[in-house]
DNA sequence: CGTCATCTTGAGCTGCATCAACTGACGTGG
DNA sequence: CCACGTCAGTTGATGCAGCTCAAGATGACG
C-alpha cells in the first residue's frame, strides 16, 4: 500500500516533516500503512523487531510484564509519535494500541538508509528521542516518591494538556484515554486506590466525573496543587 | 585547552568515536576539557543550557527536587555517556558529579554543527539517545511497583555488572558509587530502608558489607532471584 | 580525643495493597 | 422484552510494607 504524505493528519509534526516533498515521497514509498485494533500488539517484548514506525492516530502504551505477569506501563505514544529501535536486534518492551490506532510502518532497512541518505531526519529523530527520554523523566520523577493523590491529579492534569490544542491551558473537559487499570498501570498504583483518589479530587470539587470516561476540570489550580 | 582523543580513556566507546581520525581532531578543537568536584553542578535545572559534554571519567546524576526539596535521581551517566539537550532552551534536570569528574564540553552550536557535517555522529548521538531512553524505563520499571528488597537487590546487581569488565558476569567485589541517601533518592525509599535491605540480603547470605562502601557479591543468583 | 557525617537499628504510625461485596452498563440468547 | 453473564468501576474492611521519628554505632578527620 502506499502513503499519501498528503492526506496525513501528521503531516507537519512527525519527523519526517522535516523532509522536502520528494524526499518524503521516496520515504512514503518504502513504507506502508498498518492499522491496529484496539490491545493488538505491534512489538512483543524479547522479539525480533526489524521495522519502525510513526503514529498517525490513535494512541500507542510501551509496558512490560513484571515475573507476576503485572503490566507496567512505560510510556504513552501519541499521533506523530515514532516507536522503534534501529540499535537493537529484540524489543525491549511490548507496544500495545490502546485505541483502534492507525501507523506509517517502514522496514529497518528502510529507516537506517534513509537517515544516512537525510541528515535533516536524523535530527528530526534525535530530537523526538530526546524528548521521548524527557517524558520518561518526568513519569520517573511522578511515580518515584509522590502520594496515590498526587499521582492521579498530575496524570489527570497531563491528559488534560494532550487533549487540548492550547499548549498553556488544558482542555476544562475531555475523555481519559485509559481505563481504570492502565492508569494503575502506568503510575505504579492499584485500581482502587486511583479509584478513591479521582472519588476525593471530586468530592473536594477539583474535577468532576462526567459519565464513564469523561472528565471535567472543575479548579484547574486545585488539582495542580494536589498534584505538588 | 585543547583536547588529546589519543590519550582519552573513552576514545573508542564514546560517540565521537565513530568519527574518523580527521574529522574527530576537527571537532577536538572546538571542544575543551572540564574537571568537576564531587558534588559540583554541570547543569542547573531551568537554567539555560548552551553546551554538552561527553564524560570521560568519574559518574554523574540526572536528578530533580521536587516541591519539598527532596532530591530524586532520574539516571546515572558513566564514562561514554553524554549529556546535554540540542533542542531545549533550557535544562529540565540537574546534572551533578557523583564524583571527581573530567568531560569533554562543547559549545552548543559546535555539536549541532557537528552532527550536520558528519551523519555518523547524529547516528551515533541517536544511538546513545535510544539507549539512555531505554535504560530509563528499565529503572522506571523498577521503582514502579517492585518491592523495597527488589530494588535494593537489582541496583546492587546493576552496580556489579558496571564495575565489571565482562559484560555477563558481574564483578565479585566493588565499591558503590553512591551513598545510602542517593541510592534511596534513586529508589524512591527512604535512607532507612535501604540500610535495612542490605542487612536483610548480607543476612540471608547474597551478599556481604567490605567496609564503608565496599560490596561482596557472595551468591549473586541469590541476589537476582530477590530482584525478581 | 572530640566533632561531624554517615550508617544502622528500633518502635510506632500511615498509606496503599489486598480481599471482598456491590453497582451500573452492555451484550447475548431464550 | 426480559433474564443472565460479563466487565469496569466504586466502596468498605483489614493487614502490612515502608515512612517517620528517635537513638545509638561507626568511621573520617582535625
């Protein structure tokens, strides 16, 4: 199949933005379209993994498996995000859609030609894993030492600035993009305990549930002080 | 001061080494030799970062205060390792010398300079990005929900296979490079129960105290079978 | 020998995990 | 259309791992 660089909603924000029009045609070229339903995988953790790719809608969880067969999430991908390790022969950690997602794939070969053929892609890439290990940083510092009420308050608060367009205000209402249990996941909590904590940021008017999976932010302040 | 590759300890694992002999005098001649104090800061959060380096010998931390002033460490930079954001004004984390250190700085517009003349550098620099990301989850993974012995085992086992040769086998003995506070600041534990955790494993016969900062690693499968 | 920093050990408390019951939304099949 | 099962989420009761506070122990150094 081929891509129709065109169309794509990430045209200007993934790495291979930086490309002139025919170089990112050649590029589109060599790659392929995937889509992805829903908790399909597209690395196993420990196999082999020979393509690399940019998220073009949907949303992406990097996780591992601890020995009790516990998911620990690492890492969100959002749309324009890329997954991949060209230095490495095996995936380190499963990567998994959370929603029906949709990716632009290319084969190793591919990927490590083309930065060699655009030094402009290879600082495009450098600078999206640098902020990739930046991001990871900050969870790190999240789940290191801070409170259950913390934790939620600061993950609710980071969901509200992806789904707003504003990069200062985040959006006053949105939809969490994980389930109980991920958000578990990924802060290093239980699902009940996020599920008193979302209780008392409610009860004490920070936010407010607006069905199963909405959520509204009531005193932004407040929950960035819960979030201290 | 201008800088000697053919005496550097690093000269054929750090990033520059991929360069050629030529190429890598070039970019020696915008760099210059630091030396830093135990303790020193190389980079202070929020303020603006124009350089990087490569560490050359000694250690360092990545780390964050958070609002009470306690000190969290992200990650550790050994010798190889590089430092240094190209594309944030400013730097999000502290950098500090865990210990008398020498690295090899550059100029900000130096190394982006660099990484555009030379696409084995910006491969090499995307490399250690992948890696230095990776290693952050592997520790992300760890403080996520291990208990306070696992953690405690696996850093002891990491510090092992650093101060080791071989890459498989961790060296029998070493001093740690850290103090009980940084190590708890890395754990996300408390200086006590880090102390109460190496009693427990010296008790249980993995391992044995060699003076202050001395570690014998005694049954080092005892040691991972605890990491677990 | 005293001082200071680091480490160890003890005792009690707290926050989160665990186990368990209940609710509501949804889909399936009779 | 309703009975039923399933699944996600909520809430309650209880226990324990690790935090906190406090008191030595050890070692480095003047």
């Amino acid at each position: 199949m081929s891509l129709v660089c065109v169309e794509c909603p990430v045209r200007d924000r993934a790495a291979c933005a930086v490309l002139e029009e025919d170089e990112r045609n050649a590029l589109a070229r060599a790659g392929r379209m995937r889509d992805l339903k829903r908790n399909e995988t597209l690395f196993a953790a420990g196999e082999p993994v020979s393509s690399c790719a940019t998220l073009v809608s949907g949303a992406l969880k990097v996780a591992t498996m601890d020995a009790e067969g516990r998911e620990q999430i690492l890492a969100l991908i959002h749309p324009a995000g890329f997954v991949g390790e060209f230095f490495r022969p095996f995936a380190e950690h499963d990567v998994i859609a959370l929603s029906d997602s949709r990716l632009c794939v290319f084969a190793g070969p591919t990927m490590e030609q083309a930065i060699d053929a655009y030094p402009a892609l290879a600082r495009a890439l450098l600078r999206r894993a640098q902020e990739d290990l930046h991001a990871s940083r900050v969870l790190q510092a999240l789940t290191g030492k801070a409170s259950g009420k913390a934790r939620v308050a600061a993950l609710l608060l980071g969901f509200g600035q992806a789904a707003s367009d504003s990069p200062c205000h985040p959006a006053a209402q949105f939809d969490l993009p994980l389930s109980r249990g991920e958000m578990a996941n990924m802060l290093g909590l239980t699902i009940e305990t996020v599920s008193r904590q979302i209780t008392v940021l409610e009860r004490e008017g920070a936010i407010a549930r607006k069905g199963k999976r909405g959520i509204e932010l009531v005193d932004p302040a407040l929950l960035s002080e819960a979030a201290a």
